[in-house]
C-alpha cells in the first residue's frame, strides 16, 4: 500500500523569504500523480502544485515549485518569496493511475509566515 | 454549482444519534468522493462514487457508516450511532471523472465538522 510522510509537523518562515516543505512516499508503481494542496482556516483545500511521475521536469507555478525525486520518492515544495496569505496547512498527497483514484494524504505541515 | 457544497457546516450531536452530512457536487463531476480528517491526522478515504458504478467503500472505519449518491449528484454520508471517536472534519471532493489524467484534479469542499458530544 502506499503511504505518504510529511515529516515536519510545522515550519515558519520570515515575510519575503524561501521556504522548503518536505514529502516522502512510498510505492510499487511507476506511474502515479503527486499534488500540493492548502488548507487555510476556511478549511477550503487548493491545489496548489500536481507533478506527473512520467515527467522529469519539475512543475511550478508561479511563486510555487516542486523538487521532485523520483527515485528517491521524494516530493518537496519550496515557496518563493513567502507572503502572508501563504499561511495555511499543506498537504501532500498521492495518486494512483489505476483503481479508484483515491488520493493518499500525507498528515500535512502547518506553514507560518512571520511578518 | 461553482463549486463542492457541503452541509452543514457544523454539527453538534450527542454520542448515539444518527447523523446526516450532504455533499452538492461541482455540476457535471460525475466522481465524488469523501475523505475524514481528524485532529493531527491527514486527509483520510472514506469512500468514492464514480457513476453508476458500484461505489468503493474500502475506507469505510466500520458498518456505522454509509453513504448514498442519489441521481448521480448530491450524496449524504450517515453516521449511525456516533460515537466521540467518530469528532472529525468530513471533506467532500468531486472530479469530472475517475479518470488517469492528471487534469482529473479533486476539488473540495469546505467540510462539515463533526463534534460527539
């Protein structure tokens, strides 16, 4: 089965400044999907970032990016230039490519962002 | 809908009543899913409707729990004789379909917290 780790229970970071959020993961399968997703206190979840397995390159989006290692199954996103609307919990979650689609969530890390 | 509506918003019961929770899909998903999140826990599967397709229960914690989809829309998760383990947020996501490609992104709601008196 698999299984996803986001192992930094909390992390903050300064107005402006870089920050790295870390997610491991475990599977059998070559072929899966990886998504960021936010949960501000509204409890709304956004995406915020998705990568396919298949693909080497790294996603980004806008202030947004991942590193992503496939063969270490590692799935990290860093948010450049941090503001204060960044605060929220993040996700990190898995998907499979075949069965129900259900996506596996990491317990999530709490980011936040000091003015 | 422009997006996954949920209702209530909060409810509050005591430990043994039956209770209702409603996901409204985004018009024209045909997948819905339901996830718990717990305290400190990440997103937990609950259950997925995909259709007319018998729905995959595997995540279900126990037979206190079920759920419907009517219509292939609006679907209502029940919780018979809630118990205070059962605290939680309970999270509605649909998708156009329950398909492979990564554009099948799973849009949520905003969740129904559940507290057990």
């Amino acid at each position: 089965a698999q299984t996803v780790t986001q192992s930094q229970p909390e992390m903050s970071v300064q107005e402006a400044e870089t920050v790295t959020l870390s997610c491991t993961y475990d599977t059998s399968e070559s072929d899966y999907y990886l998504f960021w997703y936010k949960q501000p206190p509204s409890r709304q979840m956004i995406l915020v970032i998705r990568q396919e397995a298949y693909k080497q390159q790294n996603a980004t989006e806008n202030r947004f990016s991942v590193n992503f290692q496939k063969a270490a199954k590692s799935f990290s996103l860093k948010i450049s230039d941090s503001q204060l609307g960044d605060a929220a919990m993040y996700f990190c979650a898995y998907r499979s490519s075949s069965g129900t689609y259900k996506y596996i969530f990491g317990t999530g890390t709490r980011l936040k962002v000091l003015a | 809908g422009a997006g996954v509506s949920q209702s209530p918003s909060n409810k509050v019961t005591e430990k043994g009543k039956d209770v209702e929770l409603r996901c409204d899909p985004i018009s024209g998903h045909t997948a819905l899913y339901w996830y718990r999140q717990s305290l400190g826990q990440g997103l937990e599967f609950l259950i997925y409707f995909q259709g007319n397709s018998a729905p995959d229960k595997s995540g279900l914690p126990s037979d206190r729990f079920s759920a419907e989809r009517t219509g292939g829309s609006v679907s209502t998760l029940t919780i018979q004789r809630t118990q205070q383990e059962d605290s939680a947020v309970y999270l509605c996501a649909s998708s156009v379909t329950g398909g492979t490609s990564v554009k099948n992104i799973q849009y949520f709601g905003a969740g129904t917290r559940l507290s057990v008196l």
